[in-house]
C-alpha cells in the first residue's frame, strides 16, 4: 500500500522522477523536450521564474507562450491540440510540484480537487484556493498513483467510487469516470500535537471547566455523539476524550469501524505507555460487516467499545445490543443536530430493519442515548464546542451551552438514567463527580 506522502514526492520524468515512463507518455516526453529547448532559446526568463514561484498569472502567460512556440516549431502529437498539449506541459511541470508542497505544509487538514482548477486546501477548517492548472488526465493519472496497492483498489472505470486509508493515515475518497469527473479528497492523519490538551484550551476551543465535565461523562460511561458538520473536529475530539479518560482509567476498548480511520492505537502511543492503554482496532471488509465484527466482540471482554462515525443502522443496531447485554455503547461520531439526534439514529435503525414506522426504534434508543455534544464552526473561532445536550425516556435538552469568548452556562441534568451512572463517580472518581456539582449539572 502506498503512501500520499510517498506519491506526491514523486515526478514526471522530465522532473527527475525514477523509472520508466509510462508508454503513453514517450511522446509527451519528446515533445516536452522540445519545448524546453526553445524556451531556453526566448528571453522569457523572468516569466519561468514567476511560474517557478507558483504565480498563477505568469503560468497562464507562460501556458499562452508555449502554445505559440508548439505551433512555430511545428511540435505535434498525433490526435493532440496544440492548446493540449501546451495545457499538459504546464500540467507536468508545475501542477504536482504547488500540490506537493501544500499536502507537507504541517497545518494542511485535507487537500480536495473538485474539478479543473478547482483545487483548495483546508487549514483551521477555513478554506484556501491553490494555484494549480490541474486538468482532467493529470488529476486521473494523480488519483490512479495514490490508490494502487490500496486494500480498496486502484480508483479507475472499474473502481469509479471509493474510499480507503493509506500507511501514513492519510485517508482518500475519490469519484471519477463514469461516475462523475475526477474529484478526490487526501484527509492528513491528524497531528498528536493538534489534539492534545494545549491546543483546545489554548484555541478556546471549549473551557477547562467543560473539559473536566466531559472527562467525567466518559469515565461515567455515558453514552452519547459526538456530533456536527463535516470536518470540523468531531473524530479528533473523540480522539482526545478518550485519552483523558485513558490517563484516569486503563480499560480495554475495541474500535469498530467501516473505514479505520480514528487512529486511537497510534495516537495514544504518542502520549502513554504501551502498558497504560489497551486498545485492539478493527476494520469492516467487503466481505466482514461491522455487524460481523461486533458480534466477534461479545467474547473478547471488552470494556468499552467505540463504533466512531455512525453511517448506517448497523451501528444502531450494535448500540442497542450492547445495552441489552448490560454494556456501555460508548461514544460516536457523525452528521446530525443535537435536537434531531434521536430521530436522526431511529431513521436510521428503521431504514436497516425495513421499518415504515420509527417510534419504537426512538424508545429504544432514548433509554440508552445519554447526550450529545456539538461542534461547530462559528464566525469567531473555526472549531467550537458549542452546545451538549442531555436525552432521557420523555425529554431532551441542552446541559452546557456556549455564551460567547469562552464562557459556558451549565443547567441541572434530569435524565434518571445519566444520573444513575454518574453516582457510580463518587466512589471511583469522587474528584470529577464534586467537579459537576460545583458547576451545576448534578
């Protein structure tokens, strides 16, 4: 399996890259080649040093010069436009090289290419635009190279939806033809230094107050989602509740997921000691669904067992035989409204079972769902802790709630059944359950 870092260092030929070229490239090659001689003959040097420095208006105007000198010189690849192949040129030269150096920058979250020139970078959750020509063939040719050997399959017309992890975590989702244009996402394996206490206070993402409250939840063993839009955070903190209830109490937890991509093992090694943790991953197969791996779980005495992001009702599902089974079902992650959690995970289990009715999937759920919390991205800070919530058999409502800067209101919980697993803090964890009375919550 190949890693993106791995893949993004490499070059086409004419940069340096080993190997033999691809067949369909010789001519290219040659032609590229030629090019080169009669830039090097033009004193356009100014202009290919601006393009060097990746600026986007000198690479048009060096892509309209080499259109001009393909034509004057006669260089020509049967079936190619001139406008193509001058296109391809500046593809090579400059596009893989603008993409590179934005895929190593350290706070670089996820690359995504969306379509010719529509190509951007995550950073802070806040969106950047890259200067790269990227067209169709180069962007296919870029995907093909980062999914061969992947455990999924290289993308391609046989393989035309996809997603998978790569060695260095990085996680790609991609769609190409026939499906649609060639479009890709490389998600960078968080790093430890972004999910560790200093950032999220330091960044004001939640309080040292709210903190403590969450810690005490998961050492409570409540069960509840972690839950908001897309990339804003919500696997990282799930990451970083888990370890400060890791450093209070070793338990052994079991990751169940369709696609491996929280990284608890790894993560947890950079901060604790291979005798401080106990955690075991597993990882749905075509062929071994995350229902099949659940049910592996039931004799392998685990303490705690984590589904991550919830995509269907199998998950559901597992959560509600995990509490008939007398069991913890943890935390998740995924894409809902702290209001329509409930109904959100009901719609789901409905939909698995083939259920035109949802009310006794959300009975169900409303005796083992104990809260919520939301992350959001806010016009003041990129990722914010902004409410959680409290569920229980005939009510739901917000707990702590974000009031601005980073100060938090806390309301008195009501729900029996989050109550009765909060005593159990008095005597395991007397200093988290004095915490939440302090704070008003019990």
């Amino acid at each position: 399996m190949y890693s993106a870092a791995k893949v993004l260092q490499e070059r086409f030929a004419h940069r340096g890259r080993s190997g033999a070229v691809i067949k369909k490239w010789v001519n290219r090659e040659k032609a590229f080649q030629l090019i080169r001689q009669s830039l090097e003959n033009e004193r356009i040097s100014e202009l290919v040093e601006r393009a060097n420095r990746m600026d986007r208006v000198a690479i048009e105007e060096l892509k309209s010069k080499i259109e001009t000198k393909i034509y004057g010189n006669g260089i020509s690849i049967k079936g190619i436009p001139t406008s193509e192949l001058a296109y391809d040129y500046v593809n090579a030269t400059y596009a893989l090289d603008v993409l590179t150096t934005a895929y190593f920058e350290f706070d670089t979250e996820e690359i995504y290419y969306n379509g010719e020139n529509e190509i951007f970078k995550i950073v802070n959750n806040r969106r950047e635009h890259l200067p790269i020509i990227l067209g169709p063939e180069t962007a296919q040719q870029v995907l093909e190279r980062i999914t061969r050997g992947s455990m999924k399959g290289k993308a391609g017309t046989n393989n035309p939806l996809g997603n998978t992890r790569l060695l260095d975590g990085t996680r790609v989702a991609w769609s190409c033809y026939p499906v649609s244009e060639t479009s890709f996402n490389l998600r960078k394996h968080a790093p430890p230094q972004k999910v560790e206490k200093r950032y999220y206070l330091e960044n004001e993402v939640l309080s040292e107050d709210v903190l403590k409250a969450l810690t005490a939840f998961f050492l409570a063993d409540l069960a509840g989602g972690i839950i908001g839009e897309g990339a804003i955070g919500k696997t990282t903190m799930l990451k970083f509740l888990l370890l400060e209830m890791t450093k209070e109490w070793r338990r052994r937890i079991i990751v169940l997921e369709r696609l491996s991509e929280l990284g608890l093992k790894r993560y947890l090694r950079y901060y604790l000691q291979p005798n401080e943790f106990d955690v075991l991953e597993m990882e749905a197969t075509e062929n071994q669904s995350i229902m099949n791996l659940f049910v592996n779980t039931k004799q392998r005495a685990a303490q705690l067992l984590v589904q991550a992001e919830v995509l269907g009702g199998e998950e559901v599902e597992n959560m509600k035989q995990l509490n008939r089974s007398g069991h913890s079902s943890g935390f998740f992650t995924g894409h809902f409204f702290p209001d329509q959690l409930i109904e959100g995970l009901a719609g789901l289990a409905a939909e698995y079972k083939k259920l035109d009715n949802t009310a006794i999937e959300e009975i169900d759920l409303r005796k083992i769902i104990n809260i919520s919390i939301q992350m959001e991205d806010t016009a003041q800070y990129p990722r914010k802790l902004s409410t959680v919530w409290e569920y229980g058999p005939d009510h739901q409502q917000p707990i702590i709630e974000w009031k601005g800067g980073n100060q938090y209101v806390f309301h008195k919980m009501k729900s029996s059944t989050g109550l009765r697993k909060i005593e159990k803090l008095k005597y395991r964890f007397p200093q988290y359950y004095q915490h939440l009375q302090e704070v008003g919550l019990v």
